[in-house]
C-alpha cells in the first residue's frame, strides 16, 4: 500500500498558531480517510516549521474496496401493474445498472418493496484525495487569516508550493492557484544547494521527505526542540555556576520560530540589575524570545540566551545586534521605572476614571470602587468562618490594585499589569505608621490578583490576594453577563471561562466558605443605581451564571483534578454552588466507587428512580409519607425501620463531613435493598399499597441523595454516554 505526502509551503506562520492549526490538519486527513475508506496502515505523523505544515500517512489502500449493498427502490405496488413492470421499475432498473428482470422484492416495515444487489467499485485514493483536500485544507481554523489573489480564498498566509503524493506518483490537488508536485523547499536562508538559489528539495517519495528536508537544513519539531535545549545547555556551560531558567512555553514558541535553530550567548550591563527581576524577565521573554539565565540561587545573572533561525554567529554581529536591541529596551524600561515614581498609587487612583473598563460598565475607578466594596465583604464572610484574613490589606489592595494601569512602564509593557503595581506597592511610602509586614502583603495582594490566569497557573500564594482575585473576577463576569455578553461556542472576547475558572480553582484551591450564588448576586448587587445597570436587558441573569459556572465547576473537577465524569456528575446533580464542599464529595465518592456494596447501590437507585419516574409518567399516586401499617412483607420493613437510623448517622457525619464514611453508612443498606427488590413488587394493582411503596422509595433516594446522586454512577463496568 502507498505512502501518502501532503505538504503546505508558505509564508511564515505565526508561532502561536502552528501546533492547532497541525493537529487540526491531521484530524482532518485522518478523518477523510476514514470516511473514504482509505484508513492507513499506520500513524499519521507530521512535519511542521513556519513556512510547512505537512503530514504523512502511512499505507493506505490504492483504491477503495469493492463494495456489495442492497439498493431499494419504488413499492412492489407501483413498481408492478397486472404483474409486468411499469416505467417506476425501469426508472429503478435504469439507475442501478440491473435488468428489470433481475429486480428483487424484500419485504420492509412499511411494506414490500423493490430492490436491487449492485456492487459498486471502489474510486482510486488519488481521485479522492485530489477532489476531497482543497476544501480540508481551505476549512483550516485560524485566528486571523488573510487573502492574497482574490475575495473567498483565505490562508493564514500565501501558500507558495504544494507536494501531494502517493508514493511516487503526484496526487494532483490544485489550491490557490497552484498545483502540486513532487518540490519542496529547504530553509530560507541556508537550505540552498550548489546551482539551486531557491532552496529546491526534490522529493522522490514520502517515506524519503523527512531525510530530503534534514538534507536542506530543515528538521522536524522534536529535533528542533532537543537541539534548541542543548544548545542552551552546552551555552550556559561556559558561564560557572550558571543556569538557563526553564520556560515551557517559551521553549515551544522559539520551536515554532526556527527551521534549524542555533543559540546564542549575549551578555548586558550589570547595572540592569538594580531593576525589578520582573521587568528584565519580561522584557527578555515576551519582547525578544531571550531565555534568561540565573545562578544556583536563582538570581538573575547579566547574560541571556538567544535562539537563532539560522548558523552559529561565528562573527558575532548576529550577537552584538541582539545585545544592542535589549539595552535600549532596558534603558526603555528604567526610564519609564523612574518616571512613574513621581507619583504614588495612591494618586494615580483619580486617574482611573479616564480608563475605560468596558464601554457600557464604565471607568476602571467604577470597578475598583466595586471591587473594594465586594472584597470587603468576601473578607468578612472568611473571617466570620475562622480563616485568618486581614481586612485592611484587602481593602488597601483593592483600591491600588488597578493603579498601574496608568503607569508609563505598564503601557510599554502591557503583560507587567499587576505587576508593576504589586512592585511599586513594595517600594512606594504609604501610611508613615504602616508596618513594613502589612505594606508587603498589599504587594503581595496586587501582585497575585490575576492569578491563576490558566488551569497550569497558580493560585494566588495568599487569602488575602485570593479575595482580591474573587472579586475582581466576578465583576467583570457579573457586568457582562448583566449585559448578556455571555460566551458562546468557541466566543469568549472577554475571556470569561477562564476569569471563572480561575475563581473555582482559587476558592477549590485556598480552601475558601463562598458560594458561587453568594459571589455573584452581590457582584451585580454592587451595579445597582449606577449608569451601567441601565443598559442591563438579561432577565435571566441568575440562571445564566449558575449554568455557566456548573460548568466550569465540571471543567475543573474532570479536567484539573482527575475525576471520572460520572462521579462529577453524580456530585454536580446534587450541588454545584459551594465548590470546596463539591470537590470533597467528588473525593469521597471516588474512594468508595469500587466497593461491590457501593456498585450495588449505584444500580439501586437507578433502579428506584426509574419506577419512581415510570409512576409520575403514569400519574400513580404517591403518598406523602410511609405509613407502617401498610407494610405488609418483612423486607419493607426491615428497609423502613432501618431508615431513620440510618439517615441519623449519614446526617452527623455529613455535618461533620466525613462524606466517605458517610457514602460507606449508605452502601450499607444494600442487602436490605436487594432483599426488597427480590421480594416485593412496587407497581401492584392495589392503589394504596403500591403509593405506599412508592414513598418508600422516594424516601430511600431523597434521603440518601445529598452527597451524591448514585443514579449518575456507571456501574457493571458499563460507559455511560452522556
């Protein structure tokens, strides 16, 4: 079976958008093969640089098998009159390929009808794929895409070469005005070969394209990535005692920069120093893609580490041009450092109403007047629960904590917002009586209230900034779902999922006594009389947020904690506003699932909800409460003496909540259970009996429902598809 190449070449591709733009592309081959038919042999594996994204599938069938299927036609009614067959049969005949004589009758639920056995022969994979690619390939997601021959043909970039092949014959796929072929294209700059100025790679067959690329400097992401790293490393060396500081994601980004990365050691004026580590990191990382490097203390060193698109800087111009650029950035900064200090937070606060929050949630001064208000009163309810928690410093914080939105250095730097002001909060006077431990801890506040800014990202290290993050959070969620800008689908211009996750994962995290309903009623409570609340049109405001932050609440326990959907959900059917509370729950139930009695009593309830429903479905009567003298087998009642004792127990150590002892009490009743389901029927003839039995089991699942809803449990090894 052949080998299948496709290759894009293009202008660059931004960095951020090479790696879900590549697995989009391989889900999309992968999925028209098996929609053809064609399913490979092997993986799908792929090559992606800046100016590529190419995949490669292994084996797959030349052609699609042969296929036999029964193809059904008109009735037998008006396919045959007086037994000879009328111009529907022939019609039929005609487009199936078959004599009318060879027509056959199956019968079907709606009747007898025509039918026909045709065997259709599979189309060639070249055929398909050259039909079927242009329009994957076009149907590629981008954040920001562009055109550049005419209105309806979009890439993110100019596509400037195409290679398609089935081994090696071309598949011959023509898109934006270029055909494929067998040519590809080494790196830019050092790919060329002797008499090709263009950097031509002449590709004999896909098994042999990964080594023709290495061959004209080009390799594929894991290689770049292991030889990005020792080069780090090797660079670092010569410095003793030094380290490069690892950064993931600043690893992946120069990653995708490079075709055939190299790495260089520069070097800065040691009187940079004296700026906030910060200021210098960000400066080296988010402006110019520098590692920076540290000693053994993890105190930043005057060095930084580049990485190349190209070969060593054997002359070192590449070097000093790299070394000129970051001294005028930090000059930049400690410009605008000291500029900024002519005027305190505290002074800068007045200056937040000329910016703008939202434009119909007004000024940032508005939100920090918010903010400090609801942030004052989560201390309160942390402090009423017996956690430590320093009001002041709350309240100092909140007022602060937008200041440096004002700043010179922020606006230059915009990924320092929070920053700047947690570090000017450290070095600025604020009270003269202010203790130096109190003024250290607003910092700290400032500093962590963007946080967590992702599902990887920290919480924020104290109750205090915690706090301050909630509020400032649920504001913003608060004012734009009052305005019903509620995400959508892949639409989130606000970023609200993530302002959401980060206060699930904050109050989960710190341990904290909120509820998501609590939170966000006052958040929009603190709207009220003011300009904003007038534009305010969603009604369902309430209802809309707890559906949205159930979801989260989900989103956090799956995928940041582990658990197995259905204990998420099972937790969820119950409670999904006290998040703490949620999280212990999912935790006790995922410690007593694999207990045989707890499997038992899953299916119980299943059981139990689906007689109870099947009754409402049928307007059976239900009585409001078990009578004991319409108890007539010893099973229901042993189940119903055995109830009132044990909801006392469950109900103390829920209180005390100690959920996995309690979920053991509960599965304890399982052989009194299984003894009533063996023994007694439910949906008798007799009316009073069969209510009576009914409000046994309404009050087996009320009761025993308020830690988790064992309904939700899979059980028998079985997936549930929801």
């Amino acid at each position: 079976m052949p080998d299948f190449l496709l290759e894009i070449g293009c202008e660059e591709i931004p960095a951020r958008m090479i790696d879900a733009a590549s697995l989009e592309l391989r889900d999309r081959l992968s999925a028209l093969l098996q929609r053809e038919r064609l399913d490979p042999a092997g993986e799908i594996s792929h090559l992606d640089t800046p100016r590529r994204l190419a995949v490669l599938a292994s084996g797959i069938p030349a052609s699609q098998p042969d296929i036999t299927e029964q193809v059904n036609g008109p009735s037998a009614q008006v396919a045959y009159k007086d037994g000879q067959p009328t111009p529907a049969a022939h019609a039929f005949a005609k487009k199936v390929g078959v004599d009318v004589g060879k027509l056959e009758k199956v019968s079907t639920p709606k009747g007898e009808y025509l039918a026909a056995t045709v065997k259709r022969k599979g189309r060639t994979a070249a055929e398909i794929l050259a039909e079927t690619l242009p329009k994957e390939i076009s149907s590629l997601y981008w954040p920001k895409a562009m055109y550049w021959r005419k209105r309806g043909e979009v890439f993110v970039r100019p596509v400037r070469w195409l290679v398609a092949m089935l081994d090696e014959q071309v598949v011959p796929v023509e898109l934006f005005g270029i055909a494929a072929g067998k040519t590809s294209r080494g790196h830019r700059i050092i790919g060329s070969k002797a008499g090709s100025e263009t950097g031509s790679v002449a590709v004999s067959k896909p098994s042999a394209y990964v080594e023709a690329l290495r061959g004209a400097k080009v390799l594929g992401v894991a290689e770049r990535e292991q030889l990005i790293r020792k080069a780090l490393d090797a660079r670092t060396r010569t410095i003793p005692g030094a380290r490069w500081r690892e950064d993931k994601p600043l690893v992946a980004s120069v990653v995708n920069l490079t075709e055939f990365p190299s790495v260089i050691l520069g070097s800065f004026d040691p009187e940079f120093l004296d700026l906030p580590e910060e200021v210098l990191v960000t400066v080296m990382r988010d402006h110019q893609k520098y590692f920076a490097i540290e000693d053994a203390n993890r105190k930043l060193l005057p060095h930084f580490l580049a990485v190349l698109n190209t070969a060593a800087d054997s002359d070192g111009l590449i070097r000093h041009g790299n070394e000129r650029v970051l001294r005028a950035r930090f000059n930049d900064a400690r410009f605008f450092w000291q500029t900024d200090q002519k005027q305190t937070l505290r002074q800068r606060v007045d200056l937040l109403r000329n910016v703008t929050f939202q434009k119909d949630l007004g000024s940032y001064y508005d939100k920090t007047m918010r903010v400090q208000h609801m942030a004052s009163w989560l201390s309160e309810t942390v402090k009423q629960s017996g956690m430590a928690v320093r009001p002041g410093v709350v309240h100092k914080a909140a007022l602060l904590a937008k200041t440096d939105l004002t700043t010179e250095l922020v606006k230059e730097f915009t990924e320092l917002q929070g920053i700047v002001g947690a570090l000017y909060a450290r070095v600025q006077q604020f009270d003269e009586d202010m203790r130096p431990d109190v003024q250290l801890a607003i910092s700290r506040a400032i500093y962590d209230h963007y946080k967590p800014e992702s599902m990887e990202d920290s919480v924020p290290a104290t109750v205090e900034g915690a706090v301050l993050s909630i509020a400032d959070k649920a504001d913003s969620i608060a004012g734009m779902f009052a305005l019903g800008l509620i995400p959508s689908g892949s639409k989130d211009p606000f970023a609200l999922r993530r302002q959401a996750n980060g206060i699930v994962k904050t109050i989960a995290e710190k341990k904290l006594p909120f509820h998501l309903s609590e939170i966000m009623a006052d958040a929009r409570g603190r709207y009220q009389g003011s300009e904003a609340e007038k534009k305010f049109s969603n009604a369902a405001y309430a209802e809309s947020v707890r559906s949205f932050f159930r979801e989260r609440l989900e989103f956090y326990l799956k995928d940041a904690r582990g658990y197995a959907y259905d204990v998420v959900s099972a937790v969820l059917a119950v409670d999904a506003d006290d998040v703490v509370d949620a999280a212990a729950r999912a935790e006790a139930v995922k410690n007593v699932r694999g207990s045989a009695d707890f499997e038992s009593i899953s299916s119980a309830f299943k059981r139990m909800k689906n007689i109870l429903r099947q009754a409402a479905e049928k307007t059976k009567i239900v009585s409001l409460r078990v009578d004991p003298a319409c108890l007539q087998e010893e099973s229901e009642k042993k189940l119903a003496a055995l109830i009132p004792q044990t909801v006392a127990t469950v109900d103390k150590l829920r209180a005390a909540h100690d959920y996995e002892a309690a979920l053991r009490e509960i599965a304890s009743l399982r052989p009194a259970i299984d003894k009533f389901f063996d023994q007694v029927m439910v949906m008798v003839d007799d009316d009073n009996l069969r209510a009576n039995r009914l409000a046994l089991l309404q009050t087996v699942v009320k009761e025993f429902s308020t830690i988790a809803d064992f309904s939700e449990i899979v059980t028998e090894g079985k997936e549930s598809t929801k």
